[in-house]
C-alpha cells in the first residue's frame, strides 16, 4: 500500500471524502491525515521492544576506521538510535563500552588517571553543545592507531519511493511507501485523526496498541507480554581448568 492508499483506506473507514491525492492537495481533511500519518510512523519507527531492538528492516550497520588522534567520528546521515552492546572495535576483538554518562566523561577528560584506559568508551554528543546540530562519536582515549570499528543503528528513514531506491523520513508523494506494516499505519491514523477530530478514539487506540505490540513482539520471534527483561549476549569464555590441553 502507497501513502494514498493508505488515507483513502482510512478516509473511507472514518466517513469522509476520499482524497485523489495527498501530497500538494488544498483540502484540509487529506493535509490533516498526512501530517497525522507522518507524525505516527515517526513515532513507530523508533519504537523498541523488550531487547532493545525494533523493526528489524530499518536497521543497518555502519563501519568506519579510526583515525590517529582524532576522537570524533561522523555518524551516518540517516541516524535514528543506537541498537545497544552493538559497538565493536573489530582490530581488537572487543567491544566499546557506553553510552558514556556526562560524569564519567569528566573522570575520563578531567580527572587524574594514573594508567590508560584498556577498553574503549564512546559517547554520543555534539562537538559544541550551543552551536553544533550534528551528533557525533567520541571515543576514550583518542585513537593511536587506524582500527576498524562497526555499529549498529535504527534508520531515521521509514519510507521508500515505489521503486525501492530512495529512502526517507517524511511522506513526499502519493506513491511512498513505507517500511513497515501498512496496516498497523491505517490504525494509526484512524485513532489520531478520530482523536484530532474530537471524536471517542479509545477502541480504536486499544486496537491498535495490542496490533502494534503483537507486531514489534514478532520481528524477534517473542510473545507480547509486558515485563521487560535485561537479555545478556553470551560471551566466549575460556575454562578454570585444563589450560593447554
């Protein structure tokens, strides 16, 4: 389903009039679905489930190298969130702790430390907090070498083109197409547009919660349930005993 397929779907459930477009279309009813539609999946784009992860088809991998002395590195352009314990310093074989708290920061940059730092600590952060709109990686202590390193990372582009080749975060003509689930998108948008509208929403929101967790549940093979667990990755491990045998 498109973006108008989509609206026209939801239009035809709510009783309005369907829209033959939406992009650049003067009617207030198809500009007040779009903006609903955008500020929705927006919000299901970066949603999480209990293990930290999301929608498995917005996330990518992003290598880069080190480079001597240098401590802030570029995130990519598309940059969503984190997927947690995803940092690894692949010249090393470990991974690079963080996210680093303001505090520690300042032990690490203002502090006396009487030896280096023999595991990595990143920290996301803009390289002047006042001026700079742009996020980037800096890692403790600088690098003295050219090493690989790789993340993981949720995309803030939720949407294709009809052709599968361009990627975005916002609805810019009839025929995009988003990622994820079209269907949990229209229940969405019929809950926000009955809400914005002044009308009862509350069974279709109680609809769509349940769909929405059901869905999340399923991108990692769980069951829907409410409790949230810690889940550690299992970590290669030598024996006490027998060494060398």
């Amino acid at each position: 389903m498109s973006l108008l397929t989509i609206v026209q779907s939801v239009a035809d459930l709510v009783g309005v009039a369907r829209p033959s477009t939406v992009i650049d279309n003067g009617d207030r009813t198809a500009r007040q679905m779009l903006a609903l539609l955008n500020r929705g999946g927006k919000n299901l784009a970066g949603i999480k489930n209990a293990w930290g992860g999301g929608w498995q088809i917005l996330e990518r991998e992003h290598v880069f190298n080190t480079v001597v002395d240098r401590a802030f590195y570029e995130l990519p352009s598309d940059f969503g969130s984190l997927l947690g314990e995803t940092i690894w310093n692949r010249a090393d074989f470990e991974s690079v702790r963080g996210p680093g708290s303001p505090s520690l920061w300042q032990v690490l940059k203002s502090g006396l430390q009487t030896s280096p730092q023999i595991q990595e600590t990143y920290r996301i952060r803009r390289i002047d907090e006042a001026t700079s709109p742009v996020r980037q990686m800096f890692i403790d202590p600088v690098p003295a070498a050219v090493e690989e390193h790789v993340f993981e990372y949720v995309t803030l582009n939720w949407i294709g083109n009809q052709g599968g080749t361009v990627f975005k975060a916002a609805f810019t003509a009839d025929t995009d197409v988003p990622l994820f689930s079209e269907n949990l998108l229209e229940q969405d948008l019929t809950w926000r547009f009955r809400k914005a509208k002044g009308l009862d929403y509350g069974a279709d929101l109680a609809e769509f919660e349940v769909e929405r967790d059901r869905k999340i549940a399923a991108e990692v093979g769980a069951t829907v349930s409410l409790a949230r667990r810690r889940f550690r990755l299992p970590v290669p491990n030598t024996p006490q005993t027998g060494f060398g045998e």
